[in-house]
C-alpha cells in the first residue's frame, strides 16, 4: 500500500487563502467578493496587497453573487467568499439565474461545508450544497481533501472559464497530499491499488478512506482509494474501470446521502455496471452542534464507518 503522509494538519480554508494571495499576484483579472467574512475565508493578505481588486460586500450574499455576474461582462474573474450554507442555500436564485442560466465565469467558493463546522450548529452545517450545485447546467462542482489540494483547486479554476463551486472547510485537517500533485478538473486521483473493494472518497473523508484502507489491510483485505475531488464533470472512467476490477463500491462524503457524490456514482454504475454500493454520508438529516470529531463520530463519518461499510459491501458481491 502507498503511504500518503500528514505532513502537519492544517485546514483547508488556509490553503484557499494561499491560492487566493498567489492568484493576486499573477493574475490581474482575479478579483475578490466577501460577505463580511473575510478573516474566516483567508482573504487577508488578497485584501492588503490589491484593495483595488476586493470588494467587501457585507452580509448581502444575493448582492455578492448578482455584483460578480456583472463584473465578468468587463473581463474580471470574481471569486466570491462566505460560509458554504450562505453561498449556496441562501442564495440559490441568484446562482441559478444570474451565474448558472448566463454561464458567468463566477467562482463561488465555500468554507466551512458540512457537519466539521461544528460548535455552531446545524442551521449553519449545510448538507445539501452539492446536490443543489451539482443539479445546475454547466456548474462545475470541486470538493477538496487538504490545504495542499484546496490551493491546487484554487489556482485551477482560475484557467477554467465556466461557473465553479468550490467547497472546502473550516477545521485543521491531515495535510497529506502532495504540494505538486497536479489538479486537473475533473480527473480522479488513484490514492491506493487494490483488488477486493473500492473506495471513493471526497473531501475530509479521504484522509479517512486511507485510514480504512490501511486497517483492512491487516484483514487481508485489498481496498483501491480514488479521491474524487471533482464530483461535477465526475471522472466516469476511472469509476468503472475501477469497479469492474474490485466488483463493489463504498463511497464516503461529508454531505447527505441524497444528492451528493455517492448518488452520482450510483448512476454511473446503473447506466454501465450495475455493482453492490454502500454509503458513508450522513442518513438523510440535519446536524447538530458539537466538535468536529463528535459530530464524525456520532454520523458515522469516520474510518471505522468506511471499514464496516466495506465489509458490508463485499459481502454482497
């Protein structure tokens, strides 16, 4: 099994912030939009070095989106910042319209996604961002795994001409990817070879499926990790060829069942290849205050769910 190492945890919204300040500096088009959040979103340094380039909108997240469709009419590439509930739930007629129906060239980028928000609770732990992006014509949907990958994805959507969402989070997580590993949109990562199961993985939950991976090794149990860091345009291929060689799939996320990737991957295997699936994703619920590590926990969004879910599953082939 290749070894992927955390090289010191850090959280994803950290390496947003880095792809932000480096994007300042080599891409005069790239501006900034934030709904008074901008010490949370990392846009610190991008603020300091190119006032002339951020916009600081207030808790207007309708306004953010509507002010940055205009701004790619004039060439500029707006990347805009709030927490992932305000960019997505809040503001889905905006995006849907003025970003999505038009085809703007708007980068919505999201933090603190998912249940890992934590302590404050479950009006503000959006489970649903995924499915309401990725259900959208043209809305490319990212989903990052560390810093390292949240900076990559950054950079790479900067090229990109076309709606983006980017949803990375808030807590400090094992940074283990490779600083170099290239991003390509829409082109799954082969974390892990193996032969018994599959395992696809998206966000914090990849760090998660390599911990299950290496536990079910010691069973005599040979798991293959895909990081889908890419849920919309998903990498089809790589499922498939994957599956055919395993013959079953668990899929892990930090979003609900109903609408994320898990439900994606199902319907590739059913248009193709039909094969035994089970989902590590939270059952169709709203969240709850408490610490990240509690609220994986008591969801089953850990490695120790990955690897019942994998026995499972094989059990069905």
């Amino acid at each position: 099994m290749k070894k992927y190492t955390n090289t010191g945890s850090k959280d994803t919204r950290s390496g947003f912030g880095v792809g932000m300040t480096e994007l300042g500096q080599k891409n005069e088009k790239v501006v900034a939009l934030c709904a008074d959040l901008i010490g949370s979103l990392k846009f610190d340094d991008f603020k300091k070095n190119h006032p002339e380039r951020f916009f600081q909108i207030g808790i207007a997240e309708a306004n953010m989106i509507g002010i940055a469709a205009g701004l790619t009419i004039g060439g500029k590439i707006p990347f805009t910042g709030t927490f992932a509930n305000f960019s997505t739930g809040r503001v889905y007629d905006q995006i849907r319209q003025s970003v999505a129906y038009s085809d703007k060239n708007v980068k919505i980028c999201a933090s603190h996604a998912g249940l890992t928000l934590g302590e404050d609770g479950a009006t503000h732990q959006i489970l649903e961002d995924i499915g309401l992006m990725k259900m959208l014509p043209g809305m490319t949907v990212i989903n990052t795994c560390d810093h390292n990958q949240t900076k990559a994805a950054t950079l790479a959507i900067a090229d990109y001409h076309g709606p983006v969402y980017l949803r990375f989070g808030r807590p400090v997580v094992p940074n283990f990817m490779p600083a170099d590993e290239p991003f390509i949109i829409g082109k799954a990562i082969m974390l892990n070879e193996g032969t018994d199961v599959t395992i696809i993985a998206t966000g914090h939950l990849v760090w998660e499926a390599l911990l299950a991976a290496e536990a079910l090794e010691s069973e005599g149990i040979s798991a293959e990790v895909i990081n889908i860091h890419t849920i919309k345009p998903l990498d089809e291929e790589a499922i498939l060829k994957s599956v055919a060689k395993t013959g079953c799939v668990v899929t892990a996320e930090e979003h609900n069942y109903l609408g994320g990737l898990g439900e994606s991957v199902a319907g590739v295997l059913i248009r193709n290849n039909p094969r035994p699936q089970e989902f590590v994703a939270v059952q169709d619920s709203f969240g709850e205050s408490g610490t990240p590590e509690q609220l994986m926990e008591k969801y089953g969004l850990n490695s120790d769910a990955i690897i019942k879910a994998a026995r499972k599953v094989i059990s069905r082939k």
